[in-house]
C-alpha cells in the first residue's frame, strides 16, 4: 500500500499533504470527499480542507477497497453501511500483517 505515515503527527493535515500520502491527487481526495459521508473535513476561512487523522483512517479504508481490492464506489458504500466494523477490523489485520512481513524482510536483510 502506498500510503506513507508522516514523521511529525499533527491535528490537521492539508489535502495536499493528504494526496501526498497515498500518492493520489487533489482531485481524487475531493472526489473521495463527495462520495463517501464519513469524510468531512473541516474548512479553514479560506476554505481550505484540513483533514484529521480519522479522515486520514477513513481514506486509508476507501483507498484499500478501492485499489487494493478493486472494488467499485457503490461496492465500498454498500461495504461500509452493512459492516464498516468487520471491515475495519479486517483492514487493520491486513495492514499489521503488511508490517510485521516488511520487518521480517528488514530482518532478513540485515543477515543478508
């Protein structure tokens, strides 16, 4: 999965800062924004988008089901209303399984 975990955790991250994450653009977080209810990020007086770290979470979920799984937009959405906690939950295992696999190829390496 392409999402990279910023080094500094912070309140609020720009739309910018959050495309570069998951190496998407602008427009695909925007149009993530329009489709999917549980992203609502907040607006600053210029009207820029600053995004917590449980949009970041939710967009982590729709971007594993989307492009990792291939599923469609109204697949998510369906996927999400009938059982968004199974769904997170297995995400979660799926994305801790990413990391240990990676620090037993770190580990792997190191004996190399």
């Amino acid at each position: 999965m392409p999402y990279k975990k910023p080094t500094i955790e912070k309140v609020f991250y720009t739309i910018g800062e959050v495309a570069d994450m998951f190496q998407v653009n602008t427009s695909h977080i925007r149009f993530w924004e329009k489709e999917f209810d549980v992203l609502k990020p907040q607006k600053n007086k210029k009207g820029n988008r600053l995004f917590t770290q449980d949009d970041i979470e939710h967009i982590k979920l729709i971007y594993h089901l989307v492009k990792e799984r291939g599923m469609t937009l109204k697949g998510v959405k369906q996927k999400l209303k009938d059982n968004k906690d199974d769904t997170i939950e297995n995400h979660e295992l799926v994305d801790r399984l990413k990391r240990i696999r990676q620090q037993l190829i770190d580990i792997k390496n190191e004996i190399d």
